[in-house]
C-alpha cells in the first residue's frame, strides 16, 4: 500500500555515486531547469533521471521551489556533508 504524501526515512547506507553527484550540484546552489521530459536538467544539459531524483525526494533530500526547480534539503545537505567526511 502506497503512503501518499509521507517520506520514508533515510536509509543508513550510502548514497550511491549518481545520488551523491546529483545532491552535490544542488548543495553546490545550482538550480535544475522544468523539463517535460521528467529528467533533470542543469544548464540545459540531462543530469540524471527522473527515477534517481524521486528517490532523492522520497526519504525528503531534496525538494521543488515553487518554480518546479529541485534543490537540496537540509537534510541533504548535511547528510553529503557527514558522507564526504566519512570519505577523507
């Protein structure tokens, strides 16, 4: 049964490459232009899927503005932030 409107939480394991890039560009404070297509787009270029991203927004990493542009949570941003340090 779907739970509509609800976040899963965050999984403990890591992210994986493609979700990590992805977060990071919008930590970074790049925006993702609306395409039809469903896929993200960053500056005109495809930059992930739109499976990858509903699965960002699913445990509440990143989110919509009102413009229909993904961005990264807080919880995103701190969650690649203790990954990152993780890795050094």
């Amino acid at each position: 049964m779907a739970t509509m409107g609800r976040q899963r939480s965050v999984a403990p394991h890591r992210l994986s490459e493609a979700q990590s890039r992805t977060l990071r560009w919008f930590r970074d404070g790049r925006q993702s232009d609306p395409h039809e297509s469903g896929a993200v787009y960053l500056n005109g270029y495809p930059v992930c899927t739109s499976s990858l991203i509903e699965s960002l927004r699913e445990v509440g990493l990143v989110q919509q503005d009102e413009l229909h542009r993904w961005q990264a949570t807080e919880q995103g941003q701190s969650l690649l932030t203790r990954q990152l340090l993780q890795a050094a």
